[in-house]
C-alpha cells in the first residue's frame, strides 16, 4: 500500500512510491518543490536546500567576468 506524504510548500497530499529510500529527492506533483524524503514510517520530507545550486551560479558569474 502506498503512503500520503504532505508537501511542506503547498499542503497538498500526494502519494509516495513503495520503492522510494531516504534521502530521495521526489517533487510535488501540485507545486513542483523539490523536496527529500527524511523518514518512511511515518513518510516526512523536508525542502531541499538549495545552497550547492547557488553555489554553482555564483562560479558561473565570476566566469563571466
């Protein structure tokens, strides 16, 4: 039987895939947000943090200049 898990942006209630690990990155089918998962009984995810994309963009920019 498949788990509900609660997107943290949205609220919305989606199901979680049976073959789904921590640390999996899923999205929200409602909003989009990348969120990971952190605990399968109960199912709980947490936004991922998007401090390493951040970091690649600012590299990107010195390139640049």
């Amino acid at each position: 039987m498949r788990e509900k898990v609660e997107c943290i942006s949205c609220g919305e209630y989606f199901d979680l895939d049976e073959d789904r690990n921590i640390d999996d990155i899923i999205y929200c089918p409602e909003c989009g947000s990348q969120l990971k998962i952190i605990s399968l009984n109960p199912p709980e995810v947490e936004p991922v943090e998007n401090e390493n994309l951040r970091e690649d963009l600012d590299e990107d920019n010195e390139e640049d200049l």
